[in-house]
C-alpha cells in the first residue's frame, strides 16, 4: 500500500501525550498500524514523553510513594493474570480483508460487510463508532459519483480512506492516507472511482456547513 | 539493560531496582496529569505492576525503559479517566531504520532525557507551555486554544515548532 497523506505533526504529538479526544485518537492509531512513516514519528515522540517521564523529579511529600507500596505490588507479582483480551500491539496491521485496521476492529468487529449502515440520504451511509462529548467519530459510506457538502471545520477534522477514493480541492485521497485538516480549510471531497468509498472520520467540534443546504441538514445528519 | 534482563529472567531483585527509580517519576507525572494522591498512588501501582506483565511486549531495541513506561502510565490514567480504553496501535512489523533513535541502553537515554530536559527550558514560554498543557495537563488543541485565547492555528503551529525542535535534539542534532 502506497501511503501519501499522513498526519499533521500537532496531531501525532497530542496523540503521544494523550491529549486527544477518544475518536480521534482512533483514528490516529488506525492510520499509525498501517503506516510505516507515521509508526516511526510516533516512536520518536513517545522518546520526548520518556524523556519527560524520566525528567520528573518528585521532591514534592505528596508525590512520595506510600511505605508499603512496593510491598503490596511485590505480593502482586505472583498472582494469577487477570485473563486479557489480545493485546492491539501484537496483532497483525490489518485483521482481516475486509481492511479494518487493528484498533478499529475493538469497536466495530473484523468486517467492513456486517457493518449495520444507517442511510442518510441516497448513496450515503454512517455507522457512529463512538460517543464523542464534543465532536463525531463514525464510519461513511458514499457511492461513487456522489459529493459531500462543502464544509469548514471549527476545530480539527481526521479522515482515514479504508477503501475507495476520494478527492478535493488539496488533492488524491486513496486507501490509507489520512486528511488531517482544521479550521484553516474549506473542502468538498468528491467520490472517485467505480466503488464505494469508506472512511472512518473524527472531529472534535462541529463541521461548519458553508451551504444553505448543508446549513439545514446539520441537525438532522448529526455532523 | 534491566528492563529486558527483567523481561527474561523473571528476576525480582531487578523489578525492586525498576520499581525504585521509576516509580516515584510515574507517581509525579500521574498526579501532574491532575489525579487526586489516593488515585494517582493506585494507578502508579498498576502501572508498576503492568511493567512485571507486560515485560514481554518491551523490545529494547525499539524504545528505552522510560519510554515505554510513559506509555503505560499515560494509558493507565487515560483508561480511568474515560473509562475506556485508550486507542493504541498494532506495531508487529515495525521497519527497522537506520536514523532510528530509539534504541538506547540507559546511559544513552539518561544523556538523551536531559538533553531533552535541557532543549524544553530553552523553548520560547509559548512553545514549552503547549508542550507542558499537551502532556500534563491532557489539554487538545482547542482546549489550549481557548484558555490561552488565541486561534486554533497558533496552538499547532508553536506545537510543530517545539516537537520539530525536540525531535532535532533527540537525533542530536541540535
């Protein structure tokens, strides 16, 4: 897989520090596992959060660890693990062929086809992947052909291509990339191809529809 | 390097080493990151206790020790914050490069981490204060935006200029 549009530095950087909403994060993590240059920038910041972590000097009395701290986790050492579910670091880049990255298959299964889609309007589909406070994180589904509204953004938005294509004013989207854009961008994203395009898309505010149709679907499409 | 010796040999002396040093740095950070002390002093234990489990996932070659124990700790206070987990990656087959930096033994990383140290007082306040809000304080970008009262854009543009700067040090190249 050629991959061309990776994500904005702001964006890998709050994601190592744990600062980004849980959809977004998902997103970031979904594009890292299949991403060998974006993997590595994050190793590299994870080195800062280390190097922070190992910078801490704790000479404040409350940060002190309790006496007998060591003592209770020693007795720990030996018990039986809790059974866990397979770890998301040691399993392979995509579960299945169906293309859904590692991280996302917590949410959704292995399988883009049993997907239960919510229709929108023709040729348009969403699945919600997660409860966002502020903010979506879902699944779309679009036919080839068909447009999304022109929108602007009030804070940041991150779209990962799981299949299909898309393109617009900023370029040619394929499986893979990511489109990491915020309030900077006005876009209208255009489905290429002769399949469905798939996307898994996150933001951390609402879209700003720049039409007036788009301006009366907001509340009924959920963006 | 004593984290992957750990690793293999199950030994318990080392994990009392591992304990003693970390431990007290994974406390500080949790509670920076706003935790009440009865809560942060729980989490650190769990994170502790995760470095004895999951000593099997460390690959020495790919992080150093505090590296990974960051990230533990960092998804330890996550998880129980949001009450779900934090979205990790799959990293089976990361490439091996050559200009990766990771790979250190402790004495590289203690020069590495005050390097780092050395090259975050030295940040213009702006850039240091959206690193310190981005780690300690669990801020986004738009929550940072907005109490320092300046534009989404600014927020990330000083964020990309002091990691472009800190990554430069970590290579040593700054």
């Amino acid at each position: 897989m050629k991959i061309n549009h990776h994500l904005d530095e702001a964006t890998l950087f709050s994601y190592v520090a744990g600062s980004l909403s849980q959809g977004m994060a998902l997103v970031v993590a979904c594009h890292v596992s299949i991403c060998d240059t974006c993997k590595g920038r994050v190793l590299e910041t994870e080195s800062i959060g280390g190097a922070l972590l190992d910078g801490i000097a704790s000479d404040n009395i409350s940060e002190q660890l309790s006496e007998d701290g060591l003592k209770q986790v020693l007795a720990r050492l030996d018990e039986e693990e809790p059974e866990v579910l397979p770890d998301n670091k040691i399993t392979s880049r995509f579960i299945s062929r169906d293309d859904v990255p590692a991280p996302l298959s917590d949410y959704i299964g292995n399988s883009l086809e049993s997907i239960h889609w919510m229709r929108l309007a023709p040729g348009f589909f969403y699945y919600d992947v997660c409860k966002e406070r502020q903010g979506i994180c879902r699944l779309l589904k679009v036919a080839p052909g068909k447009s999304l509204l022109p929108h602007g953004h009030q804070g940041n938005e991150l779209t990962l291509l799981l299949r299909g294509s898309y393109e617009d004013e900023m370029g040619h989207y394929t499986q893979g990339d990511v489109v990491d854009v915020d309030d900077q961008v006005e876009h209208q994203a255009l489905i290429g191809g002769d399949e469905d395009c798939i996307c898994l898309l996150a933001t951390d505010s609402p879209l700003r529809f720049t039409t007036l149709l788009g301006k009366i679907l907001q509340p009924i499409s959920g963006f | 390097m004593m984290l992957a010796e750990m690793a293999v040999t199950k030994d318990k002396s080392l994990y009392v080493q591992l304990y003693q040093h970390f431990a007290p740095k994974v406390k500080a950070y949790i509670i920076r990151l706003g935790m009440m002390e009865a809560t942060a002093e729980e989490l650190t234990q769990e994170a502790m206790l995760n470095m004895w489990r999951k000593s099997h996932l460390f690959q020495p070659g790919k992080s150093a020790a505090s590296t990974w124990l960051f990230t533990l700790a960092r998804n330890q206070s996550i998880d129980w914050m949001r009450k779900q987990k934090y979205p990790e990656y799959s990293w089976d087959d990361i490439q091996e490069s050559s200009d990766d930096v990771s790979g250190v033994d402790a004495g590289e990383q203690a020069v590495q981490s005050e390097r780092v140290a050395l090259a975050i007082s030295q940040l213009p306040e702006n850039q240091a204060q959206v690193v310190y809000m981005s780690f300690y304080e669990g801020c986004s970008h738009s929550e940072i935006a907005e109490r320092l009262k300046v534009p989404l854009g600014s927020v990330k543009s000083r964020i990309r200029l002091a990691a472009e700067k800190l990554k430069l040090t970590l290579r040593g190249e700054q």
